[in-house]
C-alpha cells in the first residue's frame, strides 16, 4: 500500500500541482505541505482540505485504492447531488414527484468511537433523497436509514457529528467500504475486511488512536453487520 506522501506526490504530479499551490488551495503552511509530501508528517487534520485541493477523495489519498481520476469525478457528483438537498423535515411537509422520506435518528449516535449500548425507534425529523439518486445508488428507500456518528475514530473523513446513510439491506462485506454494525450492543461505523478463517477486520481512519481490530470467528458472533454506509454528510 502506499504512503500518504505518495499519493499526495502522484496526485499533485498528475495535475501539475506545485507545493506552494497545493498550500494555497488548501490553506496550509507550505513547510507542512513539505513535511507531508517528504513522509516527515504520516497524518493531519487537514486531509479533507488537501483532497479538495487536489481534486480527489479523503479515501484516495490515505490509501490509494483507487484511479484519481475515477474518485475524483464520483466524489464531486456525490457531494453535488447529496449535499444540496439536505434538509430536516417533519411528517406533514408534502413530498415531491421525485422525492422520498428517509428516518433521521437525530438522537441515536453510531459510535465512531466509544459508542452507545442501545438504539431507540424514533419517530422524528426524516431526510429527503431524490428517488432517482437512490435508484443509482442501488438502494431501496424502505431499507435507508440515516443516523448520526460519535466519536473520533473515523476522522477526518467522518468528524463527530457527521451523518451517515446506511443500506440496511448490504449486509454482505466488501474489503475497504464503511458498514455500520453493533458490536456486542456497541453501535459503531468502521470499514470491514474479511479475514482468513471466517474473522473479519475493522479499520478506522484515525489509525494513530483507534489501531486494527482483528474479529475471530468466535468472536464474530457479537458482531451484527447493521449495513452498508452509503452516502455520508460532512457539515462544517
């Protein structure tokens, strides 16, 4: 796998990028741009500011997984379909032809973190998706909930507060995409990894204070996969 000073060198390479822009744009100093493409600094907070400087996702330039231009392009259509119609509201407000209610739990937290041990059935503010952006998302509104996330562990990328959308219906892991599961009555987002002998891994994003978790298969049986994140909402 490589570094994120790698993938900060071949994404700035990519698109021609200079340290002093990449500073500019991201609104950092340009000796911290140094000591990070130099692999001198292994993390920041500022990773969110520095994949949109360059034009990629958060997921990209930590591990390098995908094309950048390919995550680039699908970021930006995300963020542009998502984000712009996000809005609480409550039962009485009329639907639209294209729109669909989603369930808001205002008040249950999938802990990135130390978590909750329950989860209550809520009745309150719902979130509006578009049926088509759904449909291209592969998923049913009947199976979407949405809920907010606690905790540190999945920063920068999810920030304590961020809101999750969560296919109740993928259940089944795919290596290196974000699931909500109760652990053992915990309620906690995480990326899973299936592991020889029926274990599976999870993974934060804030390495340096939330290490690997390795889940044998004895083990597993505390584990409840809620389902797949699908969208999430980053509110600064």
């Amino acid at each position: 796998m490589k570094t994120l000073a790698q993938n900060i060198r071949d994404r700035m390479e990519a698109i021609g990028m200079t340290q002093k822009e990449l500073a500019e744009r991201a609104n950092i100093s340009q000796v911290m741009v140094h000591k990070l493409v130099s692999g001198k600094t292994t993390t920041t907070s500022k990773l969110l500011d520095l994949a949109k400087a360059l034009g990629c996702s958060a997921e990209e330039l930590q591990y390098g997984t995908e094309q950048p231009d390919q995550r680039s392009t699908a970021a930006v259509e995300s963020n542009a379909v998502f984000a712009g119609g996000f809005e609480t509201w409550d039962r009485n407000s009329p639907l639209g032809d294209d729109e669909v209610e989603v369930p808001f739990y205002m008040e249950v937290e999938l802990a990135a973190g130390t978590g909750i041990a329950d989860i209550r059935e809520y009745y309150g503010p719902k979130l509006r998706f578009a049926k088509s952006t759904l449909r291209r998302q592969g998923v049913s509104a009947d199976d979407a909930v949405c809920v907010k996330v606690n905790g540190n562990s999945m920063e920068p990328v999810l920030p304590n507060g961020s809101t999750v959308g969560v296919d109740t219906s993928h259940t089944d892991i795919i290596d290196g995409k974000m699931y909500a599961i109760n652990h053992d009555g915990m309620l906690r987002v995480k990326m899973l990894y299936k592991l020889p002998g029926g274990g599976i891994r999870l993974r934060s994003y804030n390495l340096d204070e939330w290490p690997d978790e390795h889940i044998n298969a004895e083990q597993l049986k505390h584990i409840k996969i809620i389902g797949k994140v699908f969208w999430y909402s980053v509110l600064i």
